[in-house]
C-alpha cells in the first residue's frame, strides 16, 4: 500500500535560494561561453600561425581572471590554462610533447630495465 506524503510548504530561505541560483546560473553560463569563444580564437590562431597571437592571448587572459574573480571557474583552473597556453605562445607553434624533447636514459637506465625484466622473469619461476 503506498502512502503519499504531503508536499513540504517551501520556506521563504528555500525560494530565495532557487532564485539565486537561476541568476548564478545565467551568469556563469554566459562567462563560460565567452571563454570558451576566447580559447577558440586562440587555439586557431595559434594553428595557423597568425602574428598578434599575444593580443588574442592578452585578452583570453583578462576574460580567464574575470571569470576567476566572479568565481565561474576556479582560480587554479584559470592559471592553469593561461600557463599552459602561454607556454604555446611564448614557444610559436610547438605542442607541449615538441616544446621538451624526451629523455632517453642512457645506458644505466637501460641497465636497470634489464635487471628489473630478468627479477620479475626469476620471481615467474
């Protein structure tokens, strides 16, 4: 047999918060497109190779702070894209994996590989 409960009355507090939260949501979203916008122009720019890439970024930059300030994004999130972007900036057309050549290791590195390999293979026995 199922019960109905009746509806709670909604609190003065309850109905305030819901209309915060439309307006929060309004906000953030129309911050969050701008930015992406922003990114967008600057990724491609940055595809093509266009000069005044560091006006583009200049002005990504300043939307990312603002949306930081008014807590739309997360103020590590926004330094976080602006480093890693600047770096592509500052380093022309290079990925991150073409800006910082990999380390092969050398001999002693390969050493220990093959002492690890040749352990797990005893340890199997």
């Amino acid at each position: 047999m199922a019960t109905s409960k009746a509806a709670a009355k909604k609190s003065k507090s309850d109905l305030k918060r819901k209309r915060q939260a439309v307006k929060r949501h309004a906000r953030n979203s129309s911050i969050l497109s701008r930015l992406k916008t922003e990114e967008k122009k600057l990724r491609s720019a940055l595809q093509e190779g266009v000069t005044d890439v560091k006006a583009l970024y200049s002005a990504f930059a300043s939307a990312l702070d603002k949306a930081a300030k008014s807590g739309a994004v997360h103020k590590n999130v926004a330094s976080r894209k602006k480093s890693r972007l600047n770096t592509r900036v500052a380093g022309g057309n290079k990925t991150a994996a073409e800006a910082k050549p990999k380390k092969s290791g050398g001999a002693k590195a390969a050493a220990t590989k093959t002492r690890s390999k040749a352990a797990k293979a005893a340890k199997k026995k």
